[in-house]
C-alpha cells in the first residue's frame, strides 16, 4: 500500500517559520558583532596612562627595593631605558619568570647574573597583565641612559644618612632587640657565621657574604622597599625603620668582614679534617710496636 504525500496546508505557516529563524539568526550575528566592535574599542580607547598607572604602583611596591629609574644600579640594573635596550618578549618574560631564563642559560640573563654579583633576580608572582602593566610604566617613563646614584645627603634635599651600628644590627638580627614595628627577626629565616654557632633559620639563604653580593646601597634598597616573595607578606605593613635598616646594614659589612669567604671556609675545613687525620696517623705510628708486642714479651721486657 502506498501513502501519496499531503500536501502542506499552511504553506505560507512555513515561510514564515523559516523567515522568523533566518532574521534571529541575523539579529544574534548583528549583536555580536556589535559587542566585539565595542570591546575593541574600549581596549583602544583605554588610555596608556591608566596602564601606566597601575605599573608604577607596581614598580614602587614590589620592584623599587632592588631597582631605580634613572637613579643608578641598586641590587639589579638602572631600567631607565630598558624597553629600548631589551625585546618586549624578553623582557616580560624576564620579569615574569626569571627562573626559566636562568635555567636556559639565557646569555642575557647569564650575562646580568655574572654582572650582579650572582645574584639572581627573584620571582615576584606578577600576572601578565601586572607585567604589561609595569612594562608600559618603564616606556612612559622615558628611553633615556642609565644614571649614576646621587650619594645620600649632598645637595639634592635629601637627609644626611643614618648612622648604623654593628652591636645593634646583629641584636636586630637575632631578635634580642625586637624589630620596632614587630617584623620577623631576620635569623629566622636566615644565618650568620658567629651568631650563635649552628643556629639560624634555613628558609632564606646564609647572608655571611650578603654585603659583599648587594653593597650598602643595594641592601639598604632591599630592606627599604622588601620585594622578596616570602618575605612580602611579612613586611608590608611593619616596615623596617631607617635606624634599623642601618644598624642591619653595618652589622652586615662587619660579618662579612671578620667571616671568611666561601671558598676561604672551604679550606679551613679541608685543612682541619686534614691536620686531624695527620694526628691520628702518628699516634696510630707510635702505638702499633706496642700492640703487636705479645703479653709475654711486653712481662718479660718489665721483669728485665
């Protein structure tokens, strides 16, 4: 049995459904081009300077303890003019991860890190848009040359700088004297040789030899504006005074120069284990005749 097709009752019902279809879909296209065309206007429209903005925020909290622009080198390099030196890519690759360049041998990083002291520059934890935003905060700043470090108290209005004092600094460093605004005592987290022996914490590195990697000048920056990760959450808003930055900073050069470097140490122990089995040797020497001397010979020789 055959069924004939019906034929459609409402054919102009159709026509219209499909009409109905075909301009919702073209009202939808209409819209979203629309919403796309004024995302990427806003984008454009949004001014540098905002971006800019939010960069030297940015910079002053969580860069300037270790770099200035256009004041001279701190810790790291002066970046007045780094857009212009460095590729955009690598540069904010370098601010986001510098871990990754230095594991690369990147010759520029290895490059800064043989400069610097070894010193490595640490990862602060930015996103991409913080870093982009810090980025067009250096090109508004200028693409001028690197400046020298104007000295603390010339003529510039600045105040005469602090005097420190060693005694205080290492009471300051191992917490006998609290911090005025309550920070953590430095040891910590950190040693010293000949503060204590073994004691010290082993969160952040030996500073032994900090002076010699940072100077007074760039460890004074650190402990002015303190951008080290772990060390951020700590200090944000107990800052440590500039007495007690001194006092740090002295008691610093004075443990870097009555302490030995590294590689000094190094020998010193290899030296002490050295003349030690020296010792042990000859006394081994001179009491082995008697051990392999028999009871009986050693009586007979007491009787004789």
């Amino acid at each position: 049995m055959q069924f004939k097709e019906q034929p459609d009752l409402h054919p102009g019902a159709s026509k219209y459904s499909r009409g109905m279809r075909s301009a919702a879909i073209l009202i939808l296209a209409a819209g979203l081009v629309i919403f796309l065309a004024a995302a990427a206007t806003t984008a454009v429209a949004r001014p540098i300077l905002q971006t800019a903005e939010e960069g030297e925020t940015i910079f002053q909290t969580r860069c300037a303890g270790c770099h200035t622009i256009g004041g001279g080198k701190l810790v790291g390099p002066d970046l007045m003019g780094v857009t212009q030196q460095r590729d955009p890519e690598w540069l904010a690759q370098f601010i986001s991860d510098p871990e990754a360049l230095f594991a690369a041998n990147d010759p520029v990083a290895s490059a800064l890190l043989k400069e610097y002291n070894n010193v490595k520059m640490p990862n602060i934890g930015l996103a991409d848009a913080e870093v982009a935003a810090v980025i067009a905060y250096l090109e508004s700043v200028g693409g001028g040359e690197p400046g020298a470090a104007a000295p603390a108290g010339d003529d510039t209005g600045q105040d005469a700088p602090v005097v420190g004092h060693p005694s205080t600094g290492e009471l300051l460093f191992t917490g006998q004297q609290p911090l005025a605004n309550g920070g953590t005592a430095c040891q910590a987290c950190h040693s010293v040789n000949g503060t204590g022996g073994l004691a010290g914490g082993t969160l952040g590195p030996d500073l032994t030899q900090v002076y010699t990697r940072y100077g007074e000048n760039g460890l004074d920056a650190s402990l002015t504006n303190i951008a080290f990760p772990s060390m951020v959450g700590i200090f944000a808003d107990r800052p440590i005074t500039p007495q007690e930055r001194a006092d740090l900073v002295a008691f610093f050069k004075e443990a870097n120069q009555r302490s030995p470097a590294p590689a000094a140490r190094t020998w010193i122990f290899l030296g002490s284990g050295l003349g030690l089995m020296l010792t042990l040797f000859a006394v081994l020497l001179i009491s082995w005749p008697r051990q392999r001397q028999s009871l009986s010979e050693r009586l007979r020789r007491g009787r004789g």
